[in-house]
C-alpha cells in the first residue's frame, strides 16, 4: 500500500482560516456601507403611520362631542418638522398621541421633515382632506404625503374610503 503525499497543496486548517478572515473584512466592508438616514427614516415612517392609525381607530370609536356641525371627530395636522392630532373638527383642540409623553405635538428628529397636510376621519374610517368633512357632499379621497430625511423620501399614502395606510 503507498501512501501519496503532496506538499503543494493546503490543509483544511488553512482554508478555514481563510475563509474566516474574508468573512470579517466582508463585514466590515458591508457595515460601513449601511447609511444610519435610511433606518431612520424607515422607523420614524412607521411611527407617524401608527399614530395616524391611533386617530383612525379614536375615530371610528367615537362619536364627536358636536354631531350636528363635525362629522369626523379626529384628524391630523402635518406641517414641516411636527404634526398633532386633533379632535372635533377643530385643529386647535389637540390631543396627546401616544408615546408623546405630555407634549401634544410631535417633534420629528433633527433634519427630518413631512409635507403639510390636513386631514380627518370619520367614524366610519374614512380619510378626508380637510378638517370638517361634510360626507353628504365631500367624497373620501387618498391622501399621501411624504416623509424627507437626508435626501430620502418615504411616501405615506391613506387609502381613500377604506382608511387603509399600507
């Protein structure tokens, strides 16, 4: 029986090595290459579409205080680098978002901005452009707006007649 030995070759010690070493250069190269302003973005969007959800959901729960003139108990106020949510057709009666702490407008982070925007719903979960809809006279519309941050832009959009924010 010969036993062959070949001295040109590498032993599987060396190809780990290898390999392990590419692994953490790779990383290293695809972790500078990240930018920190698309996740930001990214969850900030997701915050303002929840609280838009929150005024959706106290509208659909709520009857307005004023049934005969406001005919969408709640709705926002976006505008530059904060929005609030407002309640029975009057955007100066502001109400407390969730996790807002005490302050009833949100403050985006440095550098962030969303498009001017005002809009309600009714108790049905219909969105409307403007504050106090008339749904015998105004249809529900979808509305869309977008959120801007270190020249990224993440659209918002609210279905018209369904309320639904994708």
């Amino acid at each position: 029986m010969t036993i062959y030995k070949n001295p040109k070759g590498f032993t599987l010690i060396e190809a780990i090595a290898v390999l392990i070493v590419l692994g953490i250069l790779s990383a290293v190269i695809a972790s500078r290459n990240i930018s920190t302003a698309e996740v930001n973005i990214k969850s900030q969007t997701e915050v303002l579409k929840s609280h838009i959800r929150y005024a959706q959901f106290r509208a659909m729960n709520m009857t307005s205080t004023t049934p005969l003139t406001c005919k969408a108990p709640f709705g926002m106020v976006m505008s530059g680098d904060n929005y609030f949510m407002f309640s029975d057709c009057v955007t100066t009666s502001k109400v407390v978002l969730p996790g807002a702490e005490s302050s009833v407008s949100v403050t985006l982070p440095i550098g962030m901005t969303v498009d001017s925007a005002t809009f309600s719903f009714d108790n049905w979960g219909r969105p409307y452009a403007v504050a106090n809809p008339n749904p015998l006279t105004q249809s529900s519309l979808t509305i869309s707006f977008n959120l801007a941050y270190q020249g990224l832009t993440e659209p918002i959009i609210i279905t018209g007649n369904t309320g639904f924010v994708p």
